[in-house]
C-alpha cells in the first residue's frame, strides 16, 4: 500500500515538473521569473494543504472528544450512579442523567452556548451567540484557532451536560423529577455559565489563557464543572434533608456491577474531557492523556489502600470510587503537570475523598447519597489547589515562559488558584440555594414519604426495572 | 406418610437431590430462604456504611414420603448435608392427613 502511495506521489511531481518546464519552453524569456512564482505559488499551496491537513487532525480528535465526554453521562455516570441506588429508584436515577443529555443541550444552543462563551463581561457571556448566531466551521481564534467554532460548541456542550449529572448524586432517591427538570435550567444558567465564562471564556475573570484579572489553572473543569457540581450538590443534600431510614435502615447499593461498568465508561470517557481540553491533536493532548492515567490509577490504589488498612479488605466499589475521585483531582492539573506529579495528585486525591466519604460524612450526618460532594467538590477543590502546587512550564508555558505553579518557582499561583476555588465554592452556595427555594416554593423539591417509601421509579416514571 | 422440610447450605444442595434420588425420593420441592439459627451473619461495608447481614441465604427443601422411606431419607439427607459446621440447618418431619394428584384425582401414598 505504501509504495503504492510513492509511486504515486512520484508522478505527480514529475507531471507538475513537466508542465513548469513546457511553460517556460513556450516563453524563454520569462522562464526564470515565472519558474521562480510558480514555486513560491506551489509552496504557498503545499502549506495551504499541511494547514488544512493539520486542522483536519484536530477537528476529527476534537468531534472524537466530544463523544468520548457525552459517553461519561451516559451511560457512564447514569450507570455509576444507578448501580448504587436502591433497585426501586435504578430508573429514576437513570432517567436523571439522560433527561440532562437532552435538556441541556436544547437550553444550550437557545442560550447558555452564549452566557458562557460569548464576549460579555468578566462574569458573564454576551447575547451574540444566542440560538448559535454566528457559530459556524470557520475558526474562532479567541477559543481555538484550528478547528471549526462550531465544534468547539459542541463539545463545550458535553461539558455542560455531565456538570448539572453530577449533583443528582446528592438527592437521589427523594428529589420529584419536575423539580429536577426546572432546578438543573436554572442551575445552567445561574450557576454553569458564569463559572464557564469566568475561567474559559473570553475577557473572564479567571481565564488563565486570556490574562484574567485572578488567572485560575483550570485545564478542563476542576472548577468550573467539579467544584460547582460537588458543592451545589452539598447544599441540595443539606435542604432536602435525610431519605427517609437514614442512617438506621440499611441501603446497600442494589448492584455494584453496574457501578463497576459506569465508573469504566467514566475513566476512559475522561480522556475526551482532559486531553480534548488541549482543543488540539497536540502533545499537550498526550501530556494530558498520561497525566489521567495516572491520577486515576494512583487514586484507585490510594482508596482501595486505605480501605484495606482499616478494614482488612480492599473493595471494589472503593477502587472505582478512588479512579473517579483521582479523576477529578486531576481534571483541572491535567495539562499542566506531568506524570509524576500526576501520580502524587491522584494518591492525595484517593486517600482524602476516602476519609471524608466514609469518616467526616458520618460525623456530620449529612445525607449525600451518592457522594457527589465526598468525590466531586472535594476532589475538585483538592485538584484546583495542587494545580497550583504542580503546573510546570515544561508541560505547558501559560504565562509566556515564566513560571507557572508553586514548585515551579510561582508561589503566587496557589493563591490564585484559592481565589479561583473560592469563587467557584461561593457561585454554587449561593446560586444553588437560591434556585432550590424558588423551585421548592413553585413545585416543591421533595416527594411525599408515601412515594419515598414506594420508589420513584413507579411514582415518577411509571415503570419498574426489574419485571422477572 | 410424612412431611420433611430440610433447610440446608445452599452449596450441599446438588449432593442432598442427588442423594435422595438414589434412595427413590419421586419429587421434591425447593425454595431459595434467608434465615438465621445460631449461626452469625457477617458484615458487609460500602463506602464506609456497615450492614451487618444476619439472614443468611439457604436452601429448603420439602417433600411428603411415604412412612416407609422417612427415616432413609433423613439418613440421607444428613449425610449429604452435614459440613459439621454452624449453619448446617435443621430437619423438621411431620404427618400428612391426604394427598390428591390433581391430574386424576388419585389421592393418598398413590398420589405421592
């Protein structure tokens, strides 16, 4: 096959040798000039071509991405969530996830696509993009200058989606599906897109990239998607209060297989989210690549490590619940640490989403069902700090050259960060708490007792998973 | 004719059928039970939480025999279910006033 492509090639270039020399045999004259235009004419081709080729590369790793991010919700995170349910509520637990897959991405290409990433101010997008005005396959050299705007949308959009399907951890099992569906549009428009906008968009706050008045590493959503989701998901466990039983009741989950299945889709559907965040087919991309690797293999061992020192057995559901808390931790550092670093975020990650899923939870009596604040705000907010301790130059010159994070020679950075996890923390506090009390004045949040008893999968959706 | 009700480990289950087919044991009923004599449960730990499991899955079987092979099918019940552990199960033997085939009605150890 190769030499057939050599062959090729070679008779190309010897056919547009020939027609170079028969023009400048037809004018003897101007044989030098127009020998010497036409080359520069066939240089400036040739890189037109590379270009072309080049973007091309990007664009089918960048559309690759995007699926590999949309297959995290689902099924990966659907699947991760509904595995540890009660197997009266699988469905509805499912259905929360998919049903964003939908929503959001009406809401998106109506609105939040231009909150987000649309000029506006340093906290929130403009209106020119709305209904995707002007979002087209030309570039926009702002966001990502070889690969069309329009998939940069879309895959921004995957992002949009998987960030709300992490706070249904918190209030699975209670929360009426009605109020889910009004609370997650809300919760995009008042809480997702100004984050969005803040750290990645143009003229944010926090945009590292763009000389943002606080510059918060965040490579692909340690902020913006996991510490707004975990801490947002805090507030909702804490105002719907306790499922009816708990602590006292036992509620195992009903089936740790199809976590297991969930949490794998999550780990390898994470490499469209860190290394597509390099919005390039570049070594950046691999950089971030093997920094994923190794922050989820790190965190499985450290939480499963440390399940076996105090329990005397290493559980499964502890190994994938340590790669998904590796995972997040290392979603903000990914394209600026290397491997090593990688593996001590992941280790940190593990060992602490462990301690406060499984000691500070019960301390504090707080029902977070699924931990999605134990894993997602905590390993986020573990993740956005380490960034600044870990991000090198050598992996990625942010800031023109000049030291990036703490061991890097730029203490200032973990400040920075601070601010950046600050922000983020009080965005979802506020922003959350505000849009429960109006949802649960309009239609209330929580279901009847009865129907708590019963299950939502018949008391919201009418159906039952398991009919044998 | 007599009732035996056998609750055993559900992994002497296959050897007990085998056992008492020998013997000439014509049917028998099965049925998948939790439960708990002085044998402890265990504990079971997802993400920190600890239920303790103390009804334990076992295997109960029930068949009415003819008086004539009650004592043969105790002996070979025990003999294919004992583990000589805790959790073995309990054997219960009790009469049977009638039985009646549904398909023709034939009724007592006829119907058996």
């Amino acid at each position: 096959m190769r030499r057939l492509w050599m062959v090729l090639l070679l008779a190309l270039s010897l056919g547009s040798l020939g027609a170079v020399a028969a023009r400048s045999a037809v004018v003897p004259g101007l044989a030098v000039r127009s020998a010497t235009a036409s080359v520069a004419g066939q240089l400036a081709q040739l890189e037109r071509q590379v270009n072309q080729a080049r973007n091309r590369g990007d664009n089918a790793w960048m559309l690759t991405s995007a699926a590999l991010v949309l297959l995290m919700t689902g099924p990966g995170l659907a699947l991760f969530y509904g595995g540890l349910v009660r197997k009266k509520n699988v469905l509805a637990t499912l259905m929360q996830s998919f049903s964003l897959m939908a929503i959001i991405t009406v809401l998106w290409a109506l609105l939040t696509f231009s909150l987000a990433f649309g000029q506006g101010t340093a906290f929130l997008g403009g209106f020119e993009y709305l209904f995707l005005h002007g979002v087209g396959g030309a570039a926009n050299p702002a966001y990502a200058g070889s690969i069309p705007f329009e998939t940069y949308m879309v895959f921004q959009l995957m992002f949009a989606i998987i960030t709300p399907a992490l706070i249904c951890g918190a209030f699975a099992e209670r929360m009426k599906f009605s109020a889910m569906v009004v609370f997650m549009v809300l919760w995009s428009v008042v809480v997702y897109a100004p984050m969005a906008h803040m750290v990645w968009g143009e003229g944010g706050l926090l945009n590292a990239a763009q000389g943002g008045v606080f510059p918060t590493l965040d490579f692909a959503g340690g902020t913006v998607v996991h510490i707004t989701s975990g801490v947002s998901a805090l507030v909702t466990a804490l105002y719907l209060g306790r499922r009816l039983g708990y602590p006292e009741e036992p509620m195992p989950p009903h089936n740790v297989v199809l976590s297991f299945i969930g949490a794998c889709l999550l780990w390898v559907g994470w490499f469209g989210f860190n290394a597509g965040s390099a919005l390039a087919a570049s070594p950046l991309a691999t950089s971030a690549f093997v920094a994923t690797q190794f922050g989820a293999a790190a965190a499985a061992i450290g939480w499963a490590g440390a399940e076996w020192m105090r329990n005397g057995r290493p559980s499964l559901l502890g190994a994938v619940s340590g790669a998904v808390a590796g995972l997040v931790a290392i979603t903000p550092a990914s394209g600026f640490v290397g491997p090593m670093s990688a593996l001590v975020i992941g280790l940190v990650a593990g060992i602490v989403c462990y301690l406060m899923v499984t000691k500070v939870k019960a301390r504090l009596g707080y029902d977070d069902s699924l931990d999605a604040f134990g894993v997602h705000g905590v390993g986020g907010t573990v993740g956005a700090l380490l960034t600044g301790v870990f991000a090198a130059r050598a992996v990625n010159p942010i800031f023109n050259q000049q030291p990036v994070g703490l061991i890097d020679g730029h203490p200032a950075q973990v400040l920075d960060q601070m601010v950046g996890v600050a922000i983020a923390w009080a965005l979802a506090i506020v922003g959350t708490f505000i849009i429960l009390k109006i949802v649960d004045g309009i239609i209330g949040v929580r279901v009847p007792p009865e129907h708590e008893v019963q299950g939502l999968d018949i008391t919201q959706h009418g159906e039952e998973a398991y009919n044998l | 004719m007599k009732k035996i009700e056998a609750i055993i480990q559900p992994s002497r289950f296959e050897a007990v059928k085998g056992a008492l087919q020998e013997i000439g044991v014509q049917g028998m009923t099965i049925l998948e039970v939790r439960g708990h004599g002085r044998q402890k449960g265990h504990t079971e730990v997802y993400r920190g939480s600890e239920y303790t499991v103390d009804l334990l899955p076992k295997i109960k079987l029930e068949m009415v025999v003819p008086d004539r092979l009650v004592e043969a099918a105790v002996q070979a019940i025990l003999k294919a279910a004992k583990t000589g552990k805790i959790g073995d199960g309990k054997i219960f033997v009790s009469s049977i006033e009638e039985a009646i085939r549904i398909r023709n009605e034939e009724r007592g150890e006829a119907a058996l």
